[in-house]
C-alpha cells in the first residue's frame, strides 16, 4: 500500500464520518460496490480520479483536500464538512451539485478580488 493512497482513504473516510454517511450510502453515490469503498479508505486500492472529484464534490472540497496531510488542515476541513443523518442518494447528488456551484462562486469571487487590486 502506498502512502498517498492511505492518506486519500483516510481523508475520505474522515469526511465520510463527519458527514453521518455509511459506507454503503457512498457506494450508493458514486454507483460502486460497498467493498470497494472499504477498499479506498484502507489505502488498499487506488480510487479513480473520477470517483475522487465526485466525493470533493460531496464533501464540499477542493480534490486537493483529499491529498491532505497536514493534521490541522485535516481536522479544519473535516469540522467544516455537512452533517446529516438519513440522507438519499438523490439529495446526495443535488448537495454535490449546489457545493460545486458555491465553490466555484468562491473562487470567481477571489480572482475578481485579486484582479481588482
């Protein structure tokens, strides 16, 4: 197992948690087997790079959060992820969406700011 897949799968399974989420309600949402969600947070098996902008997506992060290794960072990002208990899957997928959105509003936002100085 390699590191950074050990660090990708414990961030996720971080997120995961702080969301309320099981496992099989991740696997639900990026349409995959309950086993290799446990397989992505163990570090065991690399995750697609699409099934990694689909959870930054959910959780309400940039990709390179998942790649996080710093534990104040970490554990920042992590109490700042949504919380909800007995969630669909479709709401899952509205929740990714309306994130991205805010998202990138953020980030136009920031580069309008940084254009304007």
């Amino acid at each position: 197992m390699d590191t950074s897949g050990k660090i990708i799968g414990g961030n996720i399974k971080s997120y995961r948690q702080r969301m309320g989420l099981k496992q099989e309600d991740l696997a639900r949402y990026l349409d995959i087997q309950r086993e290799s969600v446990a397989y992505y947070e163990s570090g065991a098996r690399q995750i697609p790079l699409e099934k990694m902008e689909k959870l930054a997506d959910l959780f309400g992060v940039d990709l390179y959060d998942l790649f996080e290794e710093n534990e104040t960072r970490k554990n920042v990002n992590v109490a700042l992820a949504f919380r909800a208990d007995d969630i669909s899957t479709e709401d899952l997928v509205h929740i990714a969406e309306f994130r991205k959105i805010v998202h990138n509003y953020i980030k136009l936002k920031e580069l309008s700011e940084e254009n304007a100085c």
